[in-house]
C-alpha cells in the first residue's frame, strides 16, 4: 500500500500539491523533488576519471597536478596509433608517386641507401630533410603528421645517445716521436683542429661522435621514411612482382626468386595482423584499469613480459591459421602461384622518365659536393 501511495504521488497533477511544499514519498523518506535535486548535485559532485587513466584516479585540476606514470604514458601513446599501419596502400589522392613504377622506386630505395652511407654529414642530413619534405607535400597532414613526429623523436634519441657515447671515453694518446725542441727544430704551427669538440663531466663530444651519430639518424630516417613512401604509394602486390624481376636472372644460379617475393607479399600483409594484435592487448590491458603505481617496476616488467609471450602466441595462431587456409584453398608453392598485381594508379612513361632523370641529377650533385 505505501509503494502504491508513492506512486500515485508521483502521478499527482501539478495543480494538487502545493508548490512550496512538494508531496511527499513514504518509502524516501523525502519529497520527489527534492530527491531529484539531490541526486543531480550529487551526479555533479562525482569526479569522472580522465580518458586512459584508471579507474578512481582524480580528475580536473587534480588530475592535472598528478604525474602520469611513464607505463601509462607508454599504454596511450600505442593506443593514439591508428590499427591501420604506415606500411599500408593509400590509393587516394593519387600523387606523382603513385604513377612511378614499383622497380623504378626499389631502384631509389638502392641509391639513397648507397649514396648515403658515402656522403658527408652535412649531404646526409639534407637527403633526410629532402625525404620529409617530399613526404608533407605529397600527402595530407592526416598522414604524415603523427608518423614524422615519431620517426623524429626515436632518430634525436638516437643521435643524442650515439653522440654521447659512441666515444663517451677517448682513448689516451702518448706520441711516439720527441717532441720537435728536443732536436732542435721549430714548433709546428697550430692548425685550429681540436678533435674533442666539447668536455662537460663525464661527457665528451668528439668529431669522431658526430660523425656516428648524424650518420646513424639519417640513415635511419631516410631508410624507414622512404620504405614507408613506397608502401604507402605501391600495392604490395606490384612490391613483390618488382622484386622478382629484378631477382629474375639469379635464377641461373638456382635461387628460390619465387619464394622471396612470396615471402615479402606474406610479410607486407603480415604486419597489419601485428598492428591490431599489439592495439587489442593494449586495448584489453587500458580496460581493466591497472593502479602502475602499485605495480612498480618489476610488476611492470613481469607484465610486459606476460603480454609479449601473449603477443607472440597469437601471432603464431594466426600463421598457423593463413597456412591451413592457403593449403585448402589450393596452394601448392610459389612456383605454381601467380600474383594478380592491383592496378589501382597504372604507372606513367613520363613519370618514370622524370624519376630517372631526378635520380641521375641527385647521384651527381651529391658526388660532386661530396
């Protein structure tokens, strides 16, 4: 009876009760209005928990004040990734790469890596500022926005490291020949070189440093960079047909060709299969809301650990899984398979003129200021 009188309060017209003294509800204790102020202030009062951080954590200006732990910052910084890697095919909007032809670019790919490893410091680092700029004008901001700036923080930490110690401790020179006053002859004269260029504490930066450490960010930007260039411009298909063609005569020598360029299409499809196992751990592992604090450096590694043998199990699963459904479907080698190349962008006689002709420009220029 007292449920049924609370519910017919609450069914009350507006005109019965009284607007300063709202009715009441026996089984509240309070009246309906009151109750439904109450629990919007409530609602209001209730910190809501920032995106990516764990259940309980403060939130607002509190939130702000509190460090992040670095396993947190690690966890999100995979989540920002997209699930669809760099390596993939974008057909759209069709550029001048896109009409270069698949062997003309792995030709590019040879003399960067070539003409690089013989440059000096001051050409490495132009052809890596050549690769990005030709990167941002030949996509959208969307694309290359996030993968530069990832690519630019590992290679300056890998500069700073290779700067710093590669010859952190130089090695103690004693000359072999007395000095020129013994025997009478004049000083040479000073010619300005210093071979260590800086010596703070501990530290030491050498020419020597400098040398490793430009050399070891370029190579490693303009390899990445360009490889990405060509994924993102060329199917995987026509990859792997540029490669058997150019492999084509080592088959005189009896060299499996078909099986390398069967290898690197399974490969190149391959990795978006990575890409989503590594999100949906990350995805599994940001859901369950874990207090890193807590957890401390070894829980964090033992964690990690945990979900690389995890990582690594399901992606065995999934090979397992492509082998037996490339065998029911048919499969009997690369010898007996033929690719069915994705002509999405045909390729342009003038643009790969244009290719070759820039890629003679650029191997001269480079040996002349070399």
């Amino acid at each position: 009876m007292a449920a049924w009188r609370c519910a017919a309060n609450l069914h009350t017209p507006a005109s019965q009760p009284s607007p300063s003294r709202p009715a009441a509800c026996p089984l509240l204790g309070r009246s309906f209005t009151r109750s439904r102020l109450v629990t919007r202030a409530s609602a209001a009062a209730v910190p809501v928990p920032a995106p990516g951080s764990p259940a309980g954590a403060p939130a607002g200006k509190d939130a702000a004040k509190q460090k992040v732990p670095i396993q947190q910052q690690i966890l999100n910084g995979i989540l920002g990734i997209s699930n669809v890697p760099y390596s993939s095919f974008v057909p759209s909007p069709v550029t001048f790469l896109h009409t270069v032809d698949a062997r003309i670019k792995q030709v590019w790919l040879v003399a960067l890596y070539l003409l690089i490893a013989r440059a000096s410091p001051t050409i490495r680092l132009a052809i890596a500022g050549t690769i990005a700029l030709v990167t941002m004008a030949n996509f959208p901001p969307r694309l290359w926005q996030s993968q530069l700036k990832r690519l630019a923080l590992l290679c300056g930490l890998l500069f700073a490291s290779t700067l710093l110690l590669a010859d952190g401790v130089p090695p103690i020179l004693q000359p072999r020949a007395p000095p020129p006053a013994l025997e009478g002859l004049a000083p040479l004269a000073s010619t300005g070189y210093a071979y260590v260029i800086a010596h703070v504490g501990p530290v030491t930066v050498t020419h020597r440093s400098l040398n490793l450490a430009v050399t070891a960010a370029a190579l490693t930007f303009s390899s990445l960079q360009t490889a990405s260039l060509c994924l993102v411009t060329t199917p995987g298909e026509e990859m792997a047909i540029a490669l058997r063609w150019w492999l084509a005569p080592l088959r005189l020598l009896r060299v499996a060709v078909d099986e390398i360029a069967m290898t690197l299409l399974l490969s190149l499809r391959f990795m978006s299969l990575v890409f989503e196992e590594v999100r949906n751990l990350s995805l599994g592992l940001a859901a369950r809301g874990i207090n890193w604090e807590a957890q401390g450096g070894p829980g964090s590694i033992h964690m990690a650990g945990r979900l690389c043998v995890r990582l690594f199990g399901n992606l065995f699963q999934r090979s397992e899984n492509i082998a037996q459904a490339m065998v029911v479907r048919g499969f009997q080698g690369p010898a007996g398979h033929n690719l069915h190349c994705m002509k999405v962008n045909p390729t342009s006689p003038l643009a790969n003129t244009a290719a070759l002709a820039l890629l003679a420009a650029f191997s001269v220029i480079i040996y002349y200021f070399k």
